[in-house]
C-alpha cells in the first residue's frame, strides 16, 4: 500500500543520517506504511485508521495528534479488556522507542475519526509530533470489515 505522499529518496536518508551523525536536530526519520482508513458504514459518521509506524532513530518519538481537511476530529485511542468489556480509551500521546515499530491494529492502538465529510479512497493524514514535524501521510480506504 501507499503511505508517504512523496517518497523519500535515498540521498534523503544520507542527509537525515549525516545531521543525526553531526548532532543536529533535524525532524525524525519515522517511516508510516499499511496506512489505512476503513470504508463509512452507511448512515455513520465515525470510522477508525491504522498504520505501522518505524522509528529509525537513536532516540523515541512521540506521536501527538492527527488531522485531514475532511475530518471534524481524529483521537488517538487504544482497546483494551475492562471488567469483561472491551473498551476504547483516548490517549493523548504515543511514544515509539527508539529502533521499534509500532502497530495501530484492530484491537489495538488506532485513530478514531469523527465527523468524516467524505472519504474517496484516499485520505491525506497530517501526524503531529512533539518536536512539531508535522508528516502528511496518504491512508488508503479499505472496504468494512477488512483489516
């Protein structure tokens, strides 16, 4: 599947790993795939994202927020087992450690979308991190019940 908007480059990666090397603070080298945005059920408003994203630094990065031009609102959320009931929690960040990969799976870890005023099938995603990258990341639509 397709994620980033543009592709990166090989000499990219070069510099990216040159000013690490050098000391330098440029934004992290965390690559997003398998971004995807499941299909409206008819009559709803609300669908769910998900996404594996690598953090290929030295250091964590923390996720901090989501947002698309067509989306009233995006949370971060987690499931989990509560009691015998599983249920959603939003969170406010999320840290990738260093060298990891984190999945956003059914489940799991994903973004909540709320208000969606349309969805083609592509949805343009801009993830917001602590050092203030701001990625634009291409989530492509996946029909109901597919994962």
């Amino acid at each position: 599947m397709r994620s980033e908007k543009n592709s990166i480059r090989l000499p990219t990666l070069l510099v990216s790993g040159l000013l690490l090397a050098g000391g330098c603070s440029p934004a992290p080298d965390v690559l997003i795939d398998n971004a995807r945005v499941r299909a409206l059920i008819p009559g709803q408003d609300k669908t769910v994202a998900y996404m594996d994203v690598h953090n290929r630094t030295g250091s964590a990065v923390t996720l901090t927020g989501a947002r698309a031009d067509t989306v009233r609102a995006m949370e971060i959320h987690t499931t989990r087992m509560d009691d015998g009931v599983m249920r959603m929690r939003r969170l406010k960040t999320v840290e990738i450690p260093a060298g990891e990969t984190l999945r956003f799976e059914p489940g799991g870890r994903h973004l909540m979308l709320f208000g969606v005023r349309s969805l083609d099938t592509e949805l343009p995603v801009q993830l917001e991190f602590t050092d203030g990258t701001v990625r634009e990341i291409i989530f492509e639509r996946i029909a109901v019940g597919a994962q």
